[in-house]
C-alpha cells in the first residue's frame, strides 16, 4: 500500500497545512504546487507582509479548488472586515490581536462567514499560565484557535511557545504557529496532535528567504509539506 492510500484510510489524520503571508503571485503559485490547503493574506498595516485587501484579491484569484484563502486582522474595524471578505471570494477571517468573542461574531456577519482565533501563549514556563480551555470555551463559536507565541507586537515573531506546556485535551480544532519549520515541524504534530479534535499546522517566516520578509522560498516551502506529510504516516503507522 502506497503513502496516499494510507492517509486516506478510514480513522487515520492528514494534517492540513496554511502558508501565511504570502504577497508574490510566484509564491501563491509554488504553495498551491507543493499541496497545502489555505493561503494566508495579512490586511495588518504594521506587518511587513501587508496586502491590501484588492491586493489579497488578485492573489486569491490564482487559487484553484479546495484552496482557501484567509485573511488576517489585528483589531480592525467591522465594517473594513466585512468588506475585504467580500473582496475576497470563499475567504475565511484569522483574528490575531484583541478581539473580544462577540466582536468576532459581528465580524464574521453573526456567524454566517467561518473564522479563527488566535492565541498567543507566552514564551517558556509562562505558558503555564495561559487558560486555553477557558479560552477556547469563550471562543467556541470559532473555527478553530491558532495557536501562537506571544512576543512584541501581533504575530509569533519566528519563535515557538513551550508545546509540552498545553492542556492534555482540549475541545477545538487547533492550528499549531509559532517558530515552526521543517525542522521541527515533526516534533510539533506528535505533541500536540493527541491534545485536540484535529490539528493544523501554519507557517510563514520559516518558509521564507533569509532576511526577506513575505518572499517566500519555494524550496523550503516544499521541505516542510514533507516534513508534516512524514509527521502524518509515523502517527499513523503507531495507531495501527
């Protein structure tokens, strides 16, 4: 039995995957090649990844089938929100910054647009005082949470929380960021993955050129699809 006819076996995971950031039509077009599932467009001003959201459009519209764009603010204004989601066909909102639960619930139209919620869990054993069941309790209507480390500003900043340091079972969809790379990718799916109802996982500076912020690296783009491809087949194999 052949790679893909295992993962498509009845019980077993597949690990979905989000490349974030992305602001270069050649950089849609090798994530959408190497096999991820959602594209992600930072409509944050202060990012160095920012897109507008006409922008966010036009690369959007590159994205064939089963692809899905996501857009990415940080304490943005509902009526901008909402907007820029109908800029963007068949998109998905990420809140990464204050966002109480029912300012994302008026944002994603009460209910009728899918949406994400990010955590930012701090670094090293401060992380043991982040409640993520608490929070994921307040955010239950949210798609999922995304998980990140908290650092200066709105976004991971490159580093990865302590993993070891999450609840043992959590009620959520999650989506692992934060300091991830092909590298340690694998380590990253095999702690959490058994904390959760599924597990995602979302990248972005660690599939980037060195020193260039939002220029993706088609190269390591490929190397960390692989690496949680060869995440899902160990898990797999260890359930059966």
């Amino acid at each position: 039995m052949n790679q893909l006819n295992e993962l498509a076996l009845p019980g077993l995971h597949r690990t979905r995957i989000k490349i974030c950031g992305l602001t270069r039509e050649a950089d849609v077009d090798a994530a959408v090649a190497a096999g991820v599932d959602a594209i992600g467009f930072v409509l944050y001003e202060k990012s160095p990844r920012f897109v507008t959201a006409r922008r966010a459009a036009a690369l959007a519209s590159r994205l064939p089938p089963f692809v899905t764009p996501v857009l990415l603010f940080v304490n943005e204004e509902t009526s901008k929100v909402i907007a820029a989601c109908n800029d963007v066909a068949g998109s998905i909102i990420q809140f990464h910054g204050d966002e109480s639960p029912q300012a994302c619930r008026a944002a994603s139209g009460h209910g009728q647009r899918p949406y994400l919620r990010a955590a930012r869990i701090p670094l090293g054993d401060a992380g043991r005082g982040f409640d993520l069941l608490k929070f994921a309790q307040d955010y239950s209507q949210a798609q999922g949470l995304l998980l990140d480390a908290q650092v200066d500003g709105y976004g991971g900043g490159g580093q990865a929380f302590n993993w070891s340091l999450l609840p043992p079972n959590v009620n959520a969809h999650l989506v692992l960021s934060g300091g991830l790379n092909a590298a340690n990718v694998i380590d990253g799916i095999r702690v959490v993955r058994p904390r959760c109802k599924t597990l995602s996982v979302d990248i972005s500076s660690g599939v980037e050129v060195p020193g260039q912020k939002g220029i993706k690296d088609p190269t390591r783009i490929r190397e960390f699809v692989a690496a949680v491809r060869q995440a899902d087949l160990q898990l797999n194999s260890a359930k059966r």
